[in-house]
C-alpha cells in the first residue's frame, strides 16, 4: 500500500448478514465498519468469477483493508449463472445497495458516498451500478426495500461493457457471457448502453495484454462516457492481463492503486 496511509485503524464487523432471499437461497453480505462516529464513505465490493464463480470471501482481505483505512466495505454474494440467468445477479447486487443504504444509519455509513467496485464480472456489475441505476428492468422482484440502487460512484477492474453480439470477444469467453445471459436482453444487460451525462463519476481499470475481456471494451466505454461528458478516469497498464489485485504493490499498478484510492477518500485528491 502507498505509504502513509493509516492501517492500524480499529474496525468491527457484520458478517453473514441476511439481504435478500432470492428464488433459490438466501444471499448474505459481510460488512466491515471503522470504529468512530463516522460517518464513513462506504465501497460496495463485487467479486468477478464470470458470473458463474466466487463469493463474498473472495474480497474478504479488501474488505478489511479497506475498512482499517477509514473506508466502511461490504461484500456480497450474488446468484450465479447459468443456473440463475441475468438479470438475477444485478437484481441482487441493486438489493445489496438498497440494503446498505436502508440500514446506513445504524452502521454509521455515509450514504451520499457510495461507491461500487468490482473486478472482471464484478466489475461488469458495478459498472451497471454506477449507469443504469434507474433501469427498473434489471430487478427481477426478489427484493422488496425501499430504497434507491444509486451509487455515487463506480470503479471497474478488467470489466465488461459491452454484452451485445456484436461485440468483440473471443469464443471461450463469449460462451460465458452467453451462459450468464441466458438468453435474456443483452442491450439491457451491456452498461455501455445506459451511459448518460447524469451517471456519477467513474473509474476504469485495464491491462493491454487482457486476452480474456479485450482492452477494446474498456476504450469503448471510456469513449461513450466521454461523448456524454460523464466524469471517467481510465488507467490502462501496459502488459497486464486478467486478474490482478485492486490493492496491488507491484510498481507498475501503483497507479491504479492510488487513483482508487483517491476515488475512496482514502489519499486526497491533487
């Protein structure tokens, strides 16, 4: 981590917290809260795993750093794919949100600085977080809170914009994204169709040399977010492919570390 930065910082946490039961099982979510009044900036954290894999653990050690930096993080679980088709996983995900900001206040959550980041599937899903939070077409029902999806921020790790048959990907992984869609609106389900100049600030994170989600999609999203005046920062790394840590030392993703970090609250910014 950039130094610093205060990591002995005291935390407490919610683990295994009921937010949502879905057609097939109850999902949970892990919340870890810095100790203080607050209230503290809250990042949403989405695994990746091609909407088929991972859980709310994979992002367990982020949580915590997170939160031992002053930042409040949640990770969920979401439904998968293909026996849960899209949009079961955004559904969920828009739950996880309106839960956080449901019950904010007794958590000591800043809730007008929610931010969502995912990485590769999850980045996918943050990024329709961040663009399509008043599409009402991507809940499926299971969620009953009152409140709003909104984010106040996005941040995408090595994601997917573009879900549409003309876009670019190899076979390998457009099986995957086939799977996830099962058939279901892949305009709908591509947040590169939702950009608009009221979608909150974003970041955007990709490596040259990503074989598997093709940098392209990262430039294209960028580019549309731009055209609209949409505030976007892009990083892109020249060499890295698919998967690398959001909280990274290596000395070539420092900036993508800092910049996210900055994105947080946690470095200020210049």
């Amino acid at each position: 981590m950039p130094r610093g930065i205060d990591r002995s910082r005291p935390t407490h946490e919610l683990l295994d917290q009921p937010y949502v039961r879905a057609p097939g099982r109850t999902l949970e979510l892990d919340l870890s809260v810095p100790d203080g009044p607050g209230p503290h900036p809250v990042a949403v954290l989405i695994h990746g795993g091609g909407w088929r894999g991972g859980d709310k653990d994979d992002f367990a050690r982020v949580r915590r750093l997170f939160a031992s930096h002053g930042v409040a993080a949640a990770s969920l679980d979401y439904r998968l794919a293909p026996r849960h088709p899209f949009p079961a996983a955004v559904s969920d995900v828009r739950c996880a949100v309106r839960w956080l900001r449901a019950h904010g206040e007794e958590h000591h959550l800043d809730l007008e600085r929610v931010v969502a980041v995912g990485a590769s599937a999850g980045g996918h899903l943050a990024a329709l977080l961040g663009t399509a939070a008043d599409a009402d077409a991507l809940d499926d029902g299971s969620c009953t809170i009152d409140a709003s999806p909104r984010v106040d921020s996005w941040v995408a790790y090595f994601g997917a914009f573009d879900m549409r048959p003309e876009a670019p990907y190899s076979v390998p992984t457009r099986r995957v994204v086939d799977a996830f869609l099962g058939g279901g609106d892949a305009a709908l389900a591509s947040p590169i169709t939702h950009v608009d100049a009221a979608d909150p600030p974003g970041l955007v994170v990709h490596g040259t040399d990503d074989i598997v989600l093709q940098a392209g999609q990262a430039r294209a999203m960028v580019s549309a977010l731009r055209a609209v005046a949409s505030p976007v920062t892009y990083i892109e790394l020249e060499g890295a492919g698919h998967g690398f840590g959001l909280l990274t030392r290596a000395p070539e993703k420092r900036a993508a570390t800092c910049t996210l970090l900055t994105h947080l609250g946690v470095l200020p910014s210049e």
